[in-house]
C-alpha cells in the first residue's frame, strides 16, 4: 500500500480498489457511495470522513463479504443516489436485488454493529403489496 500510495494522484481509495478488483486482496474500497451508506447506517461515527470510514469498515468487514458487500453498497448508491431507505429495496428505481445480495447485506450490518438480533431478510413485496421476509 504505501509503495502504490507514493504514485503522484494515487490515493487510498484507487489502492484499495487495485488491491481487491485486480489482485484479489482482502479490502474494502469507501468511495462517496459507500462512505454515505456507511454514515446512515450507523456503520461510522457521524464526524468520519471517507478516509476514517475505510479504517473503520476494513478492519470490521469479514473478508470473505468484502468485495460483494462493496460491489452491493455502490451500486446501491448509484441507483437510490445515495438514499438510504430500506438497503435491500432497489424495487423502486426499477431494479431488484436477488435474496443472496440481501442475506451478504444483512450479515455484513450484522457482523458491523455488532448485532445478531435480525434473524430475517427483507425479499420484496408480494402480490398484494405486503413486505416479505426470509429466514436466514
């Protein structure tokens, strides 16, 4: 990291994107989508800056969810520009995350907070417009 970070315009968010996408490493990449997820969620201190949030959210984030839960939070943020609403509900821009997006979110908060109260996934509304929810 340190060697790459002495590149002129390299910074630690391109780092970590080159560690996890291209060399397969164990990182968790905080770009603005993800930093303001993180921040809503609860997932970081309300003062921290995307900097902070990536110390924060690698040293907590289970390798093995990391490169899905980074790939989930930015697309997230890109369809919802950012909203929070219900994480796993991407119904309303027009497109649906499947149940095992959903269940790597849900574990992935889980495993943050600290919490392992929540012992269902959010999977859409049925036919008659009532949330549905899965066992996990």
């Amino acid at each position: 990291k340190k060697y790459l970070l002495n590149f002129k315009g390299v910074g630690p968010k391109t780092v970590s994107c080159l560690l996890m996408f291209a060399m397969r490493r164990d990182e968790f990449p905080v770009d603005t989508h993800v930093w303001k997820i993180a921040l809503r969620l609860g997932w970081v201190p309300k003062s921290a800056n995307r900097e902070t949030t990536y110390q924060h959210l690698n040293e907590r984030i289970p390798n093995p969810i990391k490169y899905d839960l980074h790939v989930l939070l930015v697309k997230h943020g890109k369809v919802l520009r950012n909203a929070l609403g219900e994480l796993s509900v991407v119904a309303k821009a027009g497109a649906k995350l499947d149940p095992e997006a959903m269940a790597i979110a849900d574990k992935a908060k889980e495993e943050v907070l600290g919490s392992n109260k929540k012992k269902y996934v959010y999977c859409g509304k049925d036919e008659e417009g009532r949330d549905t929810k899965k066992k996990i």
